[in-house]
C-alpha cells in the first residue's frame, strides 16, 4: 500500500485522471473504418447426410434377464436384525461415552 504524500486526500489515489491527464489513454480504440453493407448473412446452409451414414450394425445385444423373485418376508427380517445391530453398537458407543465423560468429571472435581 502506498501512503499519499503532499495535500492530497487518501481517495486521490483511486479517482480518474482529469481530462488533461493522459485522457487519450483511457479511450477505447477506435472502430475499424470500413464495415461490410451487407451485414450478418447468417449461419452456412446446413446439407442433410446421406442417407446410409449410419455404420452397419453387426451385433444385437442380448435381450434383458428376469430377475429372481424377491421373497419380501426374509428381506424385512434381514432389515431388523441389521437395525437390531446397528442400535446396540450404536448404545454401546453411548455407554463408554457416558463412562468416560463420568470419568473425566470426576478427575476435574476431585
């Protein structure tokens, strides 16, 4: 960061030069002189392919397999005995927790 020096004010730094000060470089560059009469004539004309461009197709893939029926008993019993698991990792996490926040409060008190 620069300080001002002199009587200036700390925003001289960020104003615009004055018309005088090196305005012909602040200007944009001037247009080209000549444009086309013309205009825009649009995009190329687009020419439809013909009509064999696709490559011949050698192999057809084999058509989709059935699945095997899903017996929706066993897959909800599966789901609870994993939900069983899942909470009783989860409450002995929460018991070694409980234990050792006891632990560390009663080192602090005592």
């Amino acid at each position: 960061m620069t300080t001002p020096s002199g009587g200036s004010t700390p925003d001289d730094y960020w104003r615009r030069p004055g018309p005088g000060d090196d305005a012909v470089a602040d200007q944009p560059p001037a247009a080209p002189a000549t444009t086309p009469a013309s205009g825009y004539s649009g995009p190329p004309p687009s020419v439809p392919p013909p009509t064999g461009w696709r490559p011949p197709v050698h192999l057809q893939p084999a058509p989709p397999r059935r699945l095997p029926p899903q017996d929706m008993a066993d897959l909800d019993a599966a789901e609870q005995r994993s939900q069983r698991v899942t909470y009783g990792f989860g409450a002995a996490a929460g018991v070694v927790l409980v234990f050792l926040v006891c632990l560390l409060c009663s080192r602090l008190i005592f």
